[in-house]
C-alpha cells in the first residue's frame, strides 16, 4: 500500500510542479473565494492552518484575511522525533522560522500554544485526495495522528485536478469532511 502511494505522490507532486504561476494565482483566488463564502469559514473563530509551500494552494492570504476578520489562526509546530504536532497561535508572519523539512512553523518564545478541542475547523494539507475524503499527504502521518478525537470541522484545500474518485488508503487514516477547491466545495461523503 505505502509504495502505492508513494508513486500517488510523486506523480502529483510532478504535476503541481508544473503549474504555471499564473494557472496557479487564478485557482489560489478562487479557492479563497469559495471558502470565503463556505459558512463553516464564516462561524469558525479558531481555524487550524498550515503555513504554505510552493506546490500547496496559497494560505498566506487566507491567514491575512482570517486576522481581518478577527479570526484565530493555529499553525502546526512539529516534533519530528517523537512524530507528533501541536498548534500554536500565529498573530503575525514575523512569528514563524523555517524548521523541519522546510517547513514554516512557530517560533515557541513568540508563541502561545492552541489546544485541539478549541479550534472550529482544521484545514488539513495533502498531495492528493478522494471524493470520500481521504488524503495522501507528505508520508509523516501527523495529520492522521493528530486528528482522532478532534471535534472540529475538517476540510483540505486543493486544485480541482488533485481530487480523484479512489485513492490509496490504509485503516489508520484519517478523512477529511470537506474539501475547497477551485471549483467549489466538495462535501465528502463515504
């Protein structure tokens, strides 16, 4: 199963690479647009966020407008030894330090930490994803770790060319219940 998707990743991975920068600024304003209007956006006051790389859907305007709107944002801060993450409070973009795998994370003196009960949604990264909502993300599994138990909504950002009917999935992993993408928002049904 772990080499089925690995090659899911990597092939979509290539094909993020390949976006031009302005398909990929269209589809970024557009799937901020769609989320802008989704009503779990709307009532959501603590939402948990990745900070972007290149290939994912751009969060730093989503954060911006989050704060505009009096949002709480929560951005992950790894433990790659012991595999797990936390949340910690993200007020400004001054806050954060590239760290694990060139991540952009929370500087912990800067921060406050988010307990997983008080968010109201968690967007949730991947590479790829199912109509049914299962993902494959990067392969550290700290999403699927993370997100047992967890009461909030959960949703992904991502092109519409990054959702397939069936992808790769093992027992322990994780769907999410919506996914936003370029050409709306898909409501995750299994």
């Amino acid at each position: 199963m772990m080499d089925g998707k690995q090659e899911w990743r990597q092939r979509m991975l290539n094909q993020l690479r390949q976006l031009k920068a302005a398909e990929k600024e269209m589809y970024d304003r557009q799937i901020a647009a769609h989320l802008y209007r989704w009503p779990l956006w709307q009532t959501a006051r603590t939402i948990a966020m990745t900070v972007s790389r290149e290939t994912e859907v751009n969060t730093l305007p989503i954060i911006e407008q989050a704060w505009r709107e009096g949002k709480t944002i929560g951005v992950p801060k790894c433990d790659p030894r012991a595999k797990t993450m936390s949340f910690r409070r993200l007020e400004s973009f001054a806050q954060l330090e590239k760290a694990y795998a060139g991540l952009f994370e929370p500087i912990e003196k800067q921060t406050t930490p988010i307990d997983r009960d008080e968010f109201d949604l968690i967007i949730v990264p991947g590479v790829c994803f199912a109509k049914t909502g299962y993902r494959i993300g990067y392969g550290g599994g700290y999403y699927d770790r993370y997100l047992p138990g967890a009461s909030a909504v959960t949703a992904a950002l991502a092109y519409s060319f990054q959702v397939m009917d069936d992808i790769p999935a093992e027992e322990h992993d994780v769907p999410v219940k919506f996914i936003i993408t370029d050409q709306g928002v898909l409501h995750c049904e299994r």
